[in-house]
C-alpha cells in the first residue's frame, strides 16, 4: 500500500541496505528525473548494495543484484 501511495502522489520511492548521504539522494533523483519531487527513503537490508527507485511507475534498478545478473547472462 505504501508504494502505491507514494506512485499516486508523485513521490520517489527509494530502497537501499544503507542510509544515503546528501550526494547520493541528489544523483538517485537526477537519474530518476525528480530532482524536485518529495522522496521516501527505506531501509532494506535484502539489497546487496545500490538502490532501486520507483518514480511514476519507472522502476530504476541501480542494484548490485541486476549488475551481476547482467554481466552473468550477456557472457
């Protein structure tokens, strides 16, 4: 519900294992093109490492899991 909630009001849903210093919130919303939109930041200690962010039904996957997933199947 959370999510959907976020979705509906133009929000940045973010997950990522660790807090997020200033710099990176800032590069996160430049990559997902809401620089200016209000954000949500959750801890999930499921990811790896990197972020994944949803903004207007876009997911932006900048995890470690997709990275390495990524590399396994184009080799």
């Amino acid at each position: 519900k959370l999510m959907s909630r976020e979705q509906e009001s133009g929000s940045v849903y973010i997950e990522t294992p660790f807090p997020l210093s200033q710099d990176a919130l800032s590069t996160i919303k430049e990559i997902s093109n809401s620089s200016e939109a209000p954000h949500t930041v959750v801890i999930n200690k499921n990811i790896l490492a990197g972020f994944t962010a949803r903004y207007k039904n876009t997911l932006y996957d900048g995890s470690a899991e997709r990275i390495i997933k990524q590399l396994t199947t184009n080799n």
